[in-house]
C-alpha cells in the first residue's frame, strides 16, 4: 500500500470502515453512559463497552497511519497484535511517538485514570458479569470502580445536596407508602424513598461530567491522529470521520449534551 492508493482503492475502502465504525463507537457509547443511573446499570456496560472498542480501533488506526506514511506500508498483523486491547500502552506508544513533550495526561489526574479504567475494562473486565457467574472473577466489578471516578466528580462539581420544602413533604408523603428495593453502582443496598430521591439528585450532572471527560480524553487522541495525518495528503481523509471530536464544543455544550450520535442529531 502506498500512500496515494485511490479513494477506491480495497485498503482505502477498508481503512474507511474502520474509522466509520470506531467513530459509531465512541459517539454511541458517550450516549449510553450519559442516560446510565444506578437504576439503570446496563447502560453503563453498553458505554464502557463501546467506548473501550471505539479507543482502542481509533488508536488502531493511528498506528496504520503512521506505518503508511513514514514506512510507505501497513503494520503487519504480529505489529497490531503486540498490543492486545492494552488501550493504556496504545496510548502512551502514540503519544509518546507524535509529541514527547506533550503533557495532557498531567493536565487533570482524572485523565489517566479514565484511559486505566478503559484498558483494563477492554483487556481484562469487559466479560465480568459472566466471568463471575462461571466462578472466572478476574477483577472488581467494573462499575465499581467507575463509581469511584464518579465519586471525584462528585467532589469537584456537585454542591451538598439541598432538599426543598416541598420535596421534603413529597419524600414524607412517599415514604408512608413506598417500599424501595435496589442498589447503587457500588452494589450498596437502597431501600427506602428518601435514599432512592437523593440518589438521583447529582446523576445528570455527574454524568455530563463523565462525558465532559472522556470527550477531552477522546478529543486529544483525535488530535494525535490530525497532527500525524497531516504531514501527507493521502485517503482517506482519516479526521474527518470524527467531526464531534475536534473540541470545537464548549464545555457546557459538551455537559448538557445527551445524544452523540452525530448522523441522527446535532445536539
């Protein structure tokens, strides 16, 4: 493969797909883990699901493109195996190869701790549900140890919870008749009214967080791919299948946004 192989050229159209399908990814899985509460788990399996996929194809591809233009070829399969799905290396190899001297990761301590948390959740835990049920349990539950990059957030960006008047006389009113039965994402028991309300209160905001800074983590690696991708002119154009994530968004668009499918909607 050269670097001017034309756009209809089998490797062209391949690498395509895979950008297409690792941008789907990653938009999809910001979408899920923005609707996820504890009352509904699923969808934080679905985002850590996706997104772990999404990274590790995107950093994939930057590896591809660098192979193209400073070799003249692609990687073989043996130079993209040596990875696994280690999303943590990947990332580290990448940066670490296009700017040395960039220092995102010790911009915010929240950073690398998001890029562990995917890595392990690609290489070791994404089958932990059912690992666990067959007596296989590698690791913590991994919604677990999301929790605890949600509980930082928490700490940075929730104010103490203030309970009005009237939701005061509403949890009374439910609690004489109400009986609750469910967990957090720590797995901890809920199991009356007034715990199940004031579980809810900071949710939307802790997940506008959580999206806040995947998107900043997904942006930079982005970048990582414009600024190899730039040096040559060649298909096929790999940045532009991530329009969402040219960090053109403010920070409280980035918040407030809930669908990140970028076909279906632009907001």
């Amino acid at each position: 493969m050269t670097q001017t192989d034309d756009i209809f050229s089998k490797n062209v159209e391949l690498i395509s797909k895979e950008a297409g399908l690792a941008a789907t990814c990653l938009e999809q899985g910001l979408t899920a883990l923005r609707k996820a509460n504890f009352a509904q788990k699923w969808n934080y399996y679905q985002g850590f699901f996706l997104l772990s996929i999404g990274m590790e194809r995107l950093l994939k591809l930057i590896i591809v493109t660098i192979y193209r233009i400073e070799e003249n070829k692609l990687p073989n399969n043996g130079e993209l195996k040596k990875y696994g799905h280690d999303i943590e290396q990947l990332f580290l190899a990448i940066s670490n190869h296009i700017n040395p001297t960039n220092n995102f990761l010790s911009t915010d301590t929240l950073y690398p701790k998001i890029i562990s948390f995917l890595s392990e959740y690609a290489s070791i835990s994404r089958y932990y549900n059912l690992d666990s049920l067959s007596g296989k349990e590698r690791t913590l539950d991994p919604l677990h140890k999301w929790k605890e990059i949600q509980d930082e957030i928490a700490k940075r960006h929730c104010k103490p919870i203030k309970i009005s008047p009237m939701e005061r006389f509403l949890i009374e009113r439910m609690s004489n008749f109400s009986s609750v039965i469910h967990t957090d994402e720590s797995d901890k028991p809920i199991t009356d009214f007034s715990s199940f309300y004031l579980q809810g209160k900071n949710i939307d905001k802790i997940q506008g967080y959580s999206v806040y800074y995947l998107y900043k983590v997904i942006c930079h690696i982005t970048e990582q791919l414009e600024t190899i991708s730039s040096k040559i002119y060649m298909m096929p154009v790999l940045h532009e299948f991530f329009p969402l994530f040219s960090n053109h968004l403010t920070k409280q668009e980035i918040i407030r946004r809930k669908n990140w499918n970028y076909l279906t909607t632009t907001k």
